[in-house]
C-alpha cells in the first residue's frame, strides 16, 4: 500500500496464498491522503476504530495510534503488519471492543464496520472521551456509507457531513458538540426465543452489538436447532458460535456435554458466555476467541456444529469456511462428525468432500441443506 508516509507491506491473517484479498482499500488510502494533505494534527491520543487488517495504524504508527477491533483476526493481521513495519511489540496498543476506551481522545479515526449497531456502540462507549477539539474523521467505501450511517455520527456526537467521493470511497467530517444529548446505550440486548426450536425453545438470548442477526433468530439458525443430534457426543464444538445459541441448546439438551464456544468476533464471544449465564446452564462451557479451531488439540473434539461465514466484510469468499471445515477435520477424534448448515447454493458438499472424503444431506428445505461430514479413522 502506497501512503504519504512511504510503501508499507500488508497482508490479511492468516495468510492464504489461495486469497487474492487485500488488506486495505481505497477507503484507507483516502483517509491516509486526506490527513496529509490538509496536515492534520495527529497530536495527543489518537484512536482507530474499525481498522480492518491493520492498514492505518500501520501507515500511522509513529504517533502511536491506539487500535479498537472487534476481530481477532484483524488484531492478529495488525500485529503481523506493524512487526513487518519494525514496529516495537505494544507501541501501538490493540484494544478489543471489549475493553476500556481511552479516556481521552483528541483524533478519532473510523473505518465504518458493516454493522451499524457495532458503530452506534461504539461511538456511545468513545463518545466521554471526545471533546470539543477532538478531530473526528470517518471513511468507508460509498456503499457502505448510508444515510443512516451520518445520522448515528451526528446523534451521537455532533454535526457530520461527507466528503465527495473519490475511487468509491468517502470520507465522513464530524465536529463534536459538548451539547449533544446522547441516547443511552442499548447493547447488549435480550430477546426470548420462539417456541419449536428444541431445549432453548423460549430461552433468553443476550446479542452484544455487530452479532450476526442481532435483534431474532436467523432462518439458517433456526433450522440447525430444529436438526440437532441427540444427546450422546461427549465434546461439541460450537464453531463461530455467534451469540452461541447452538451450543446453549447443547448444553440444555445434554449437560453432561463439554462445550467449546469459539468465533473470531470478541463481540460474539461476550455475547455466547451472556447467553449461557443466562439460561443457568449446568453443564461445563469454554469461551474462546480465536482463528476457528487452530488453538484446539488434535483428536481432541466429537461433534463441530458449524454455520461458517460466507463473506470477509464486502467481499464473498469460501475462505473462512475452508479453513474451519480443515479445522473440523483436524481436531475431531476418528469418527467424530462435522454438521454444516448452509445455503444451497454455496455448495459446501463439494468443499466437504474433499476435506473429509465423505458428506451426507441430514436435512433440507427449499432454502438450506444441513450436511454431515464424519472424520474417517
């Protein structure tokens, strides 16, 4: 990536020779331009909210930017880019969207998420921070920027508007006003599950924001928890668990079950535990944010639940799921199964085919296919 700043190298994580992907867009090197060419002061504490793969703190790392992601992955791509960029370890703080914010914040950069309830949290959670002259710049490709998008800025922390669009990207200008009333924060939120969907049928569930299908049960979701096996797989693996809704029901069907909840989201994962506390499950749970099941032993798991990701923000890969369905393979114990639910068109019976040597359709409707893949000995 070509900066004001000089060339600096960057890859995703994990690196995949098979994925063509960048690791930044013109959304960042827009940003970059901007802040050099009206020389705008990176003095004080400046904050990076969004960063997807470590493209600007990178490019900004000599003012020693503090980065807040909601991605494990994009944490770990930003610790590899900044080592690259001979970075000393923890100049630049890596902060989840589960931490402490900074106290005070005197440049606020935003690389707008792709949910829209991720940034109303988060500019709630930084807005005590902000003050008058806090320097607030948003960008973001111009699909991504709605006009829903400004009217959160602007209601959260003071007059907004945009920038003309340059390469399909955009920048966002907000003046903070001390006397903007800010609404009060409404994640995580709380919802009961509707009947007809097993043990959890009627069960609370806590979402914290930017969680897939935050405010219901998803379609895809709700026919998993329709097709569960039964009780009898000593450890499940609930595998992007999401707000954890699958393996809660696990639990609640078999408490002598061990489950593993595992995502790339630290959102997700907070919000899995909430949803397990919350139903007073007796049973024994792990909680863990990481890269799908490489932390995990292998021959060391009997059942992986999985309703893989199909998309890496805008764009649409089989990546993600690739490397979970290798995962799967990995840490199952022999004969141990993989149930995969997915859309029909995506076509994971090839992928698992080739992983496992084997796939079975356990149940379909006009929409899904639930596909089951057993790990041979």
């Amino acid at each position: 990536m070509t900066t004001p700043w000089g060339e600096a190298e960057l890859s995703r994580f994990p690196e995949d020779p098979r994925d063509r992907l960048r690791a930044w867009d013109a959304s960042d090197t827009y940003l970059l331009r901007h802040l050099a060419e009206e020389n705008v002061p990176l003095t004080g504490e400046v904050v990076v909210f969004g960063d997807r793969w470590g493209a600007l703190v990178t490019a900004l790392a000599e003012h020693r930017p503090t980065q807040i992601t909601d991605s494990f992955l994009g944490q770990e791509a930003s610790r590899a880019n900044l080592a690259r960029a001979g970075v000393e370890p923890g100049a630049v703080p890596l902060l989840t969207t589960q931490d402490e914010p900074p106290e005070r914040v005197d440049v606020l950069l935003v690389r707008v998420p792709k949910s829209l309830a991720l940034l109303e949290d988060q500019l709630l959670r930084l807005a005590p921070a902000v003050h008058p002259g806090t320097v607030v710049i948003g960008t973001g490709m111009v699909k991504e920027i709605h006009t829903s998008t400004l009217q959160l800025f602007e209601r959260i922390l003071g007059p907004t508007r945009t920038s003309l669009a340059r390469q399909k990207a955009r920048l966002i200008f907000c003046t903070p006003d001390p006397a903007t009333e800010r609404p009060a924060n409404p994640w995580p939120y709380r919802y009961d599950l509707p009947a007809g969907v097993g043990a959890i049928s009627g069960r609370p569930v806590v979402n914290h924001a930017g969680v897939f299908c935050a405010d219901r049960l998803d379609i895809g979701t709700r026919f998993l928890l329709q097709h569960l096996p039964g009780p009898g797989p000593a450890r499940v693996v609930d595998l992007g668990c999401g707000n954890g809704v699958v393996g809660t029901a696990v639990a609640l069907a078999d408490p002598a079950a061990e489950v593993l909840f595992v995502d790339e989201s630290f959102q997700a994962v907070a919000a899995a535990e909430a949803t397990y506390k919350a139903n007073g499950v007796p049973g024994h749970a792990e909680f863990r944010v990481g890269d799908g099941l490489a932390g995990v032993a292998p021959d060391s798991v009997d059942l992986v639940l999985n309703n893989p990701p199909f998309h890496s923000h805008q764009a649409t890969t089989d990546a993600t799921a690739r490397r979970m369905f290798t995962g799967a393979r990995r840490a199952l114990r022999a004969g141990g199964e993989l149930w995969v639910i997915g859309n029909r068109h995506l076509g994971y019976h090839i992928t698992l085919k080739r992983v496992f040597g084997n796939c079975e359709l356990v149940a379909s409707d006009p929409k899904f296919v639930l596909l089951k893949a057993v790990r041979k000995a």
